[in-house]
C-alpha cells in the first residue's frame, strides 16, 4: 500500500489524497505584465525532478505542499503553506 504523509494528520494511505497540480510562486495580478500572469496561467514544467506540488488530504479538508521528485516517485517531506522551513 502507497503512503503518503499529511502534515496535520500523519501517514496515510494514498488514496485518502488528491493531487491538486504543481505549486508555483504566483506573480501579483495588479502589478505583473499580461505576458507574466499568462505564463504563470498556461505553462507548465514538465521536466521530471524534483517537484513542489499541492496535495488534499480529503478526510479533513487540509491543503498542503509536497516535494516530491517525479522521476523515482519519492516525497522528500511534506509541509502547510506557509511552513517552508527545513525541519
């Protein structure tokens, strides 16, 4: 069985989880060019590596971010938003 680590609740079984995308650093709407926001909008890495992706963990509701390097499939660790600092 797949496992996956929520930050708030432990380990869990991964189909308790919905990948939500890549994370990526969102530019400020009300200051960045049309070409930025539409960058930030459509393109897509998809380069394998190591990834910052958004995951939910379904059964309480809780968003949160997961390094994870798509080429081997291993998450490295898992942390809210907000949280980022190496523990």
């Amino acid at each position: 069985m797949k496992l996956l680590e929520c930050p708030v609740n432990g380990i869990r079984p991964m189909s308790e989880f919905t990948y939500g995308g890549e994370y990526r650093n969102m530019p400020n709407p009300d200051t960045c060019s049309d070409s930025e926001w539409a960058a930030y909008v459509h393109y897509r890495n998809g380069a394998p590596g190591l990834k910052k992706e958004w995951w939910y963990h379904t059964p309480s509701g809780t968003w949160f971010i997961a390094e994870r390097n798509t080429m081997t499939d291993k998450v490295n660790r898992t942390y809210l938003l907000g949280q980022e600092e190496a523990k």
